[in-house]
C-alpha cells in the first residue's frame, strides 16, 4: 500500500523530529564540563575574580573594571577571569555612562584570600524610546554594576563563562 503525503505534511514530519532532538538534547547550555588549571594564589597575594554573563539581550559592550581607579581588565560578555592583587583595601568599579547607586564595590582583601565580582547591566537606566512627534528613533545608554557574590554562587555561574585567564596585576594602585 502506497501513501502520497504531500509537501507540507511532510515538512511537518520533519520539523516535529527536529523539535524532539532538540529537546532531547536540552536547549540550555550545561557548565563547562572541563577543569581548566587555575594557579593557586601566590604567597603574599590575593585574589579577585571578575565576570560576566553571556546575554544577547544585554549590552556586549566591553567597559574597563577598574582597582582603585587604574585600570585592571576588560569586561568580557560571558567571561571570566582573575587578577592577583597585594593585600589591602581596593574600590572596585566598571566604566558606565549612567550613574546609579550602589554601582561599585569597596573590599578589604588579606594574603590568600579571594573575591568574586560579578558585572552586570542595565541596559534601560539611560533610555529613549522616541516615536510619534519625536522622530521615531531609540536609543540607550549602558549601565553597569559590580556586585559581590558569594563563593558557591559565583563557582556555579562561573560554570557558564568562558576563562580569560589571569595574572598579577602588576600596575601600581593608588592608595585608597
């Protein structure tokens, strides 16, 4: 016995197995599965870690975070890395055009010990949505924050990002 399907339901055949893969298969992306070999802390040093979530419906803006007002890396869209600091208190910032509170982050680090900083955006701070009499143009300003985030918690978004890598930061900080 012969069946004549037609083009579209054929079509739909196709696209409902392709739907089943893919959910099969899981559509969020899973933690990086590999350990890559971070250094331990260098003795008479510490450690601050910096990242950063990879979302396509945020800014992909590259802004530098800054130790103390120099400057210290850039902000990767989902990446993460580290600098090994001399212990002290450092004024952690990331460059933004809007102006929020509680936008940085003040830390007080001892030898061996270890910070995560996460940065994260608000894209609708400065905002324009313009239309009607104005023109029909739009426009947005980024913001951005720097939030401490609790050891268990950056590990796991960590996860999600891709490793730049780290160093010393060999730069000389101002004294805050």
């Amino acid at each position: 016995m012969t069946t004549n399907r037609n083009p579209l339901s054929r079509w739909w055949s196709r696209a409902g197995a392709a739907i089943f893969v893919l959910a099969a298969a899981g559509c969020t992306p899973s933690p990086a599965q590999t350990v890559l070999p971070v250094s331990p802390i260098p003795p008479q040093q510490a450690r601050i870690w910096f990242y950063r979530d990879l979302d396509p419906n945020h800014t992909q803006a590259r802004p530098y975070l800054r130790l103390n007002g120099a400057i210290a890396a850039i902000s990767e869209p989902g990446g993460s890395f580290y600098r090994d600091v001399a212990p002290g208190h450092y004024h952690i910032t990331v460059d933004s055009y809007g102006v929020d509170f509680d936008q940085d982050r003040d830390v007080d680090l001892l030898p061996g010990q270890e910070v995560f900083t996460k940065v994260v955006s608000n894209d609708n701070w400065v905002d324009f949505g313009g239309g009607g009499d104005m023109g029909g143009g739009s426009f947005h300003r980024d913001t951005f924050y720097v939030w401490a985030i609790a050891p268990p918690l950056a590990h796991r978004e960590m996860g999600y990002t891709r490793f730049f890598g780290g160093g010393t930061l060999t730069a000389a900080l101002p004294a805050r």
